[in-house]
C-alpha cells in the first residue's frame, strides 16, 4: 500500500433507493421516481421508462441487476473506504439514474432526472469536502445544461461536468464547438468527464451489437470513448481549448487510436487533410483514468508522455480497485510516475488549469 495521497476520478454514487429519491422529486416530477422493480428474479432499478441495468437483448446489462454495484449506506462509509485507500479527494459520478438520464426516450424525462441528480449530490457533497461535486449535463439539450451549470457555478466551485460518450444517440458531440455547450465549457473552463456503462440504453456502437453480458461490456466503455474522441478532435474541439477526461475505459487502446487518427487525417485519399497534431493536444487536454492493474500504462507513457493518466478507483462497483492493487501498483512502476497517476497529473488537470 502506498504512503502517497492519492486523488480518485472515478467514484460513482450508489442510488437503487426511492427513498433516496423521494425529496428530489415532488409534485408533477414524482411521476418521474424511480423505483426498485424485481424482474425476472433479479432486482432493478426502473427510471425514465428503462431497466436498469438492461435485462435482456442487443446492449445487455449485468445479469446481477442493481446488485452490479454494491449499495454505500452513507457518506460515512464513503469515507472510511477513501481512508483505507489513502484518497484524499474524490470526483463522485452518478450511479443508475444520472448515467441513465442520457438515455431516457422521453426529453423531459432526461432533465428532470438530471436535475434531481445534481440536486443529490451536491446535497451529499456538502457533507465532506473530499468528495467533488461533478454535475450531469445533457449534450442533446445544452441550453438546459447551461443553464444548470450556471446555476451551480452561483454556489459552489464547479472543475468538471459529467456526461457520456454517448447517449440516446450515437454522436452527441460531433458539432464540436458549434455546440453551444461545448463552447460554455471552455470558455468557463470546466473538463468535459466522458464516462460509459454498459447496459443503460445508450447508442452503443459496438456494444449493442451483443445480447452476452460479457462482450458488452468488452466493447462499451473503450469504443463509445473512441466514437467520441474522434468527433472531438476532428470537429477542431480539442484544438480549440475543450478539456476531456476519459474516465474507465483502459488506456491500451489510447495510442493506437491516437495514431490512427493522425494517419487518417494527415492523409486518406480524396479527403482534405486536418492540420492538427493528435498526441500532441492528447498530452495538452486530455486525462484518461486507469486502475493499478491496467496493462497498458507502460505502453501509454512511453509514446505519450507520464502525464495522462490518472487513478480511478471505481468504488463501489463489482470490479473497483482495492489497497491491495494499490501495493502492487506502487512496487510496479517507479516512484516519480507512481505518484503522478495517483495523485499530481489529476492535481495538475482539475486544479491548476
């Protein structure tokens, strides 16, 4: 186990609980609740018109429905994990309803879910200042998430807001800038954390290509992050100032992606070059999550750099990291590189930009 102090990006909410829910939503958006349903034998949770997590189908979900995530009771025991773990700040991402808000068919469903997230956990946050408050915005409707993030940014400190890489549609960021969101982020300066899931509904390339549990969750995460990172470099968003952090989905594949990209837009036949530098503005507006045990840090740092990538615990799902990663993390790599994935590249991208 490390000695150093450590800063975890990815931590999710756990919020398969109506009474969690009940406060924040009242009047006509109860009809919006969500509720602990049992289907098929398994408990899930039902929110905007979706199962949660998928139970069956193209895009499937973990068969062990709400039980994927294992349920954290209060902010207490939030804390007594992060104490174990020696993390001294934590980015709290949303759970069942904020992942899944993103992919409610219904427009109002989706901001009325989002809303009541983001009214949750700052509520939750307000308890401990080592957890970050990280607010859902909505990539289809960024008056809405503008609007909200102004909002909060009256309130409290706001480094980061929390999407996905995609949603009830494919592309939710292949504007760029021309959405207007996009823009409001980095003129105000706040990261864009791109964060997937398996099993929420969403437009999964790849993914919803499966009915096995097992190969969507192979192809989620990492595919849904290169689907948006490719309309975020292309589209000159990056080039333009917009910071992303790619939050649980590996760094092996980064630099063949990466690379990919360049060839393709330095040179495919009949198409005009981009004159952009890909692993250049990698190292300059990116930040990619890793879990100690990730085989594909060594190959990351040597062809982009030791300042990518930062730790994410993933507390407290089924596949979370835990002290004893962390020790075998610490006698792996160096101490130098040790401490900036654990601690100061996260430090540096959200704290001093």
């Amino acid at each position: 186990m490390t000695d150093l102090a450590i800063l975890d990006v990815d931590t999710h909410l756990t919020d398969a609980s109506v009474d969690m829910w009940r406060p924040y939503l009242t009047g006509a958006d109860a009809d919006y609740l969500p509720q602990v349903v049992t289907h098929e034998g398994t408990d899930r949770l039902l929110a905007g018109g979706l199962l949660l997590p998928k139970p069956a189908g193209h895009g499937v979900g973990s068969p062990l429905g709400i039980g994927a995530a294992a349920h954290v009771d209060s902010v207490e025991e939030r804390l007594r994990f992060m104490r174990q773990m020696r993390i001294e700040r934590a980015f709290l991402l949303p759970g069942f309803v904020g992942l899944a808000a993103l992919d409610a068919p219904d427009p109002t469903a989706r901001k009325t879910l989002a809303r009541a997230h983001n009214q949750l956990v700052y509520d939750l946050a307000s308890t401990a200042s080592e957890i970050e408050f990280v607010p859902v915005i909505l990539p289809d409707d960024p008056q809405w998430s503008i609007a909200e993030l102004r909002q909060w940014r009256t309130r409290t400190t706001i480094r980061a807001a929390v999407s996905r890489p995609t949603t009830h549609e494919v592309r939710p960021y292949r504007h760029g800038l021309g959405n207007p969101l996009l823009r409001y982020l980095v003129d105000d300066g706040i990261v864009l954390m791109l964060h997937g899931a398996t099993g929420y509904h969403q437009a999964s390339p790849v993914a919803d290509h499966f009915d096995d549990y097992r190969f969507t969750h192979v192809f989620s995460h990492p595919f849904e992050q290169m689907v948006a990172l490719a309309d975020l470099f292309g589209s000159g968003a990056l080039d333009a100032g917009l910071r992303v952090a790619l939050v649980e989905a590996g760094c092996g594949w980064i630099p063949w992606f990466l690379d990919r990209l360049q060839e393709h837009f330095d040179h495919t036949g009949g198409c005009q070059p981009i004159p952009i530098d890909v692993a250049e503005l990698a190292r300059e507006r990116l930040l990619v999550s890793v879990e100690p045990g990730d085989p594909g840090i060594a190959t990351a740092v040597a062809q982009l750099g030791d300042s990518l990538l930062a730790f994410g615990s993933d507390y407290p799902h089924w596949d979370a990291a835990d002290p004893e990663d962390l020790t075998a993390f610490s006698k792996t790599h160096n101490p130098d590189l040790v401490h900036r994935i654990l601690y100061q590249n996260a430090h540096d991208f959200f704290f001093k930009s």
